[in-house]
C-alpha cells in the first residue's frame, strides 16, 4: 500500500524534472496549428462545378476562363460569357452595359475591370448602373475576375465587365 501512495509523488516529481517551470517571461504562445489545419484541407476553387464560369489566368491581352483562352474585353452574366467590345476604358459607356437593362434576375453587382489600372468612373455611368438596379465596383482586371470567381462561387449573381489587364486607360 505504501508503495501505491508513493506512485503519485513519483510521477510529480519526474515530471517536474523534465518539466521545470519557466520564467513568466519564457511562456509559449499557445500553437494555432491546430485551430487553422481544417482550413488547410479546403479549396474552394478547385471544387468548382464544371457548368460554372471560372477565371483562371490573365494575359495582357485576354483572359483563360474554364479551360478557354479569350482575347479581348469580356462581359459576364452570372454562368454566361460574352465578348465586349469596348478596347480602352474610355469606350465604356451606357450604351455598352445596356444589356443590363434587358437582363433578369438583374445582378447584385457588376464588377467593372478597368485593366491595370483602377480609373475614375464618368458620373452619367455610375448613374446609368444604378439605374439598373446594380452597384458598382471598379477595380484592375486582375483583382475583378478574382471577386467574380469567389461571388459566382458562392451563388451570388454578379456581372463582371473585364477590359484585358495590358489596357492602361
């Protein structure tokens, strides 16, 4: 019985031995590998289904969507893909985002992809978009299929107007 109550302090005293305390100023941070390893298991995008649009590169020139190179400016309707015709930011006008008005369930958002650059937006055409019923969001090609990427994937439907990242204004 001795033996059995001697057990415990031994174990104690073992673990102080390969275990002595630190100084406060020697404390580990707890490891956060563990709460971020389910994380590193999920890939939204390559877990796309095969009827949905997917950017995948970017050239100066054009764009790789679902396995298909397209030169040019670009214009995306939630899973539809169109050629565009405006070459430089300046062509942008209503008259070449009027398919908005005849397109139902109208997006939530067209993201406006002005190639490399971010550029100002003529007020008649952030007027006309809203009239639309959409908001508006300007950023560089790159950036702009990237967010049509993640918003498509989450069933959002959004537009994407997408002039090829070599455009400069």
């Amino acid at each position: 019985m001795a033996v059995r109550q001697r057990l415990p302090d031994l174990i104690r005293s073992l673990k102080r031995e390969l275990n002595p305390p630190r100084p406060s100023s020697q404390l580990l941070l707890p490891s956060l590998r563990r709460a971020f390893s389910l994380y590193d298991q999920i890939n939204l995008i390559d877990n796309v289904p095969d009827d949905q649009l997917r950017f995948q590169q970017y050239t100066e020139t054009g764009f790789k969507v679902s396995g298909v190179m397209y030169e040019g400016s670009l214009l995306c309707v939630g899973n539809l893909l169109m050629s565009w015709s405006p070459q430089k930011f300046s062509d942008i006008t209503p008259d070449s985002l009027s398919i908005f008005q005849t397109v139902r369930p109208v997006p939530e958002l067209l993201l406006l992809g002005c190639g490399r650059d971010i550029q100002p937006v003529d007020p008649d055409l952030r007027r006309f978009i809203r009239s639309t019923g959409m908001k508006l969001e300007v950023l560089d090609s790159r950036n702009a299929s990237s967010t049509y990427n993640i918003l498509n994937e989450e069933g959002r439907i959004v537009a994407a107007a997408l002039l090829p990242f070599g455009t400069t204004s």
